[in-house]
C-alpha cells in the first residue's frame, strides 16, 4: 500500500506578496494584469474569494464583483525561488517527487523512514517548515493514490491536512461527488446528472459497458475511479509535449490582416523560448485564436522544419472557423524528446 501526499500551497502568488508586504494582509488583493490591457487574474488571496473572485477570471470582472480589490503585478522570480525553497524541504523527506507546478507536488513516502515512516507526521512537519522557514502556507492530503490525495489536500483548505486511510477509501469514495472526479468538467458533470449519477455510489451501480457507450474510453477511468483504484506512481521525471506563445490584445483585432500582422512577433517569441529547451525535436505546429465571445480553436499541422508560410495557412483556417474579431492569438510546437526522435528515425529507415 502506497503512501502519497500532495501538497499544495494556499493562493500560492498571493502568499508571497502578502509574505513580501505585509499590508497587503487582510484585505482584499489579487496578483494579476491591469484591466484597461484585458488582464486575468492569477491568482488571489482568501479574503477576495469571499466576494467571488476567481483565478483565470478577468481583472475587469474581479473589479466590479470587488471594487475596493488591490491589484499586484506578477514577479515571477519571486515566486521561482519560493517554490524552489519548498521543493527543497520536500527533498528531505523523500526522492520521489512530481512536481506538477510551482506550487504543487507529489511525494511518494513510502518508503521514507522520516517520522518513524509516518506519512502523515510527515505531512505535519513539512507544514510546519514551510511555514516556519518559506513563510507561506500549504495544505496536504495523505492517501494510498494520487487521485485521493489530490482531492484530500483541498479538502480542510487553506493551511489544511486531511488523511484518507486504506480502510477509509471505500466508504470515502462512494459518497464523493462526480465533481471531485479527476477529468470530470462541467460538461461531463452535466451528462453524468442527465444520468441521474451523481457520486461514486451512482457510478459503482452502471456496468462497465453503459460508461463506456456513454463516454468512450474515460468511461472504464470513470468505473476505476468510482472505486478508488488509481495505480499512476510519482513520476520524478516527465517530458515536455509542446512549446507555446500567446497574447491577449487590449483591442480585438477586427480581421484576419490585423491578426497576420502579429505573426511575426509571436514567432519571434515562440523561437527565444524554445532555443532555451534541450533535448527536443518539432514534430508539428499549431495556431490558437480566441474570438471576442471567448469561444476558441486550435488548428494543429505534423511538421518537421516550420515556416512563417506554414503558420500563415493554419492562421487563416482558425480564422475561417469563427470570422469575428479575435481577443487572443497563440502559436506553439508540438514536441518530441531525443529519445523519442531516435526511436522514430530508426523506424522510418526499416522502410
């Protein structure tokens, strides 16, 4: 039996601003981009969730659900090395770390003979350090999987830790909501309710077959997951699948000539990031636009050696899916690590 925790920090940008200046504690504040340029929010502190505040919500929004919100510009680095002081403490406790983002980890413990091999002291040490020594707080779930343990570190936030024992995880997961489930957007909610599924327990009572004829393949990670199985390990290493540039603009831009003549920029963008990157290979190419009503499309080629030509034609297909004007234009590559590269080359030659 495994023994996963997954820490996650509370309002991660938001605590390292109220860390840095501590008269932003206390009242409502928000790390985000200015709303005269159409800017999102990244993230926000508790006290601005109170009045509906949201991440990814825009800063024009966040303002009028709370006029008196104190807005933050990012500072990145800051939050670079933050996270690097908390991947740090991690380490002591065990190798077996799959950071998923700045602010976000598994850690497989099972191992760990820390604590007296107590996941969950633990959990509470690392809490306590974090707090002591980062001066932010995060909140961990305990549990045999990872799918559990994210969903137990959300459970007492902020500053929380929540344990599912193996002899709990039954009785746990068939009362738990189908919201909860990993994969499970609000489209996917909404047909499981057509079906009068509503938790686990619903979920537990459909054959395997009927998931399946209903939602494909997700429908048999449905049933697993409706049981509490969820055999994915703490993966310490991963591999990039694409690289990515986008911009929102502060006025739409009206036709597809307005939207061609940022090509170039982005693709200067796009190129600076990946020369950074080591170890990879394109494989394809992709142009996102996202319309005035925020309906969006992505428009994706297999390409080994990409030119502005070859952008310039996906540019025009995005544009021919809404014909309205465009809030946001993104490019990217599709990517391929050495490994993966090599191993393609050698099958190619066999024919």
């Amino acid at each position: 039996m495994r023994k996963i925790l997954h820490s996650d920090c509370d309002c991660f940008y938001a605590a390292v601003e109220m860390r840095d200046n501590p008269a932003l504690r206390g009242i409502p504040m928000a790390v985000g981009g200015a709303s005269d340029r159409r800017g999102v929010i990244a993230t926000c502190n508790y006290e601005a969730r109170h009045y509906g505040v949201r991440s990814a919500m825009s800063t024009a929004r966040a303002l009028q659900l709370c006029p008196t919100l104190t807005l933050v510009s990012g500072r990145m680095e800051a939050y670079k090395a933050t996270s690097r002081q908390i991947m740090a403490i991690y380490q002591d406790y065990t190798d077996l770390i799959e950071p998923l983002s700045l602010d976000e980890a598994f850690l497989d413990v099972t191992d760990s003979e820390v604590c007296r091999g107590s996941a969950t002291l633990i959990a509470q040490e690392i809490r306590q350090r974090v707090r002591e020594e980062v001066g932010v707080t995060v909140s961990i779930g305990v549990a045999p999987s990872k799918f559990l343990a994210k969903i137990a570190s959300d459970w007492h936030k902020p500053d929380g830790l929540f344990v599912i024992l193996p002899d709990q995880v039954d009785q746990f997961v068939s009362e738990l909501k189908i919201e909860k489930l990993h994969g499970v957007g609000t489209k996917t909610a909404e047909k499981l309710h057509q079906l009068q599924i509503y938790t686990c327990a619903d979920l537990r009572r459909q054959p395997l077959e009927f998931l399946m004829r209903h939602f494909g393949r997700f429908g048999q990670r449905l049933s697993q997951l409706a049981w509490g199985v969820d055999e994915r390990p703490v993966k310490t290493s991963w591999v990039r699948k694409s690289i990515s540039t986008e911009h929102t603009y502060a006025r739409d831009l009206p036709d597809l000539e307005a939207c061609l003549s940022h090509l170039d920029e982005l693709l200067e963008d796009l190129q600076q990031r990946y020369v950074k990157l080591r170890g990879y290979h394109i494989r394809g190419i992709l142009v996102k636009m996202k319309f005035h009503d925020f309906t969006q499309t992505t428009v994706e080629s297999g390409c080994l050696q990409p030119t502005r030509e070859l952008y310039q034609t996906l540019m025009v297909q995005a544009w021919r899916r809404g014909e309205r004007p465009v809030r946001l234009l993104g490019v990217g590559y599709r990517l391929e690590s050495d490994s993966e590269h090599q191993l393609t080359v050698q099958q190619l030659s066999l024919f």
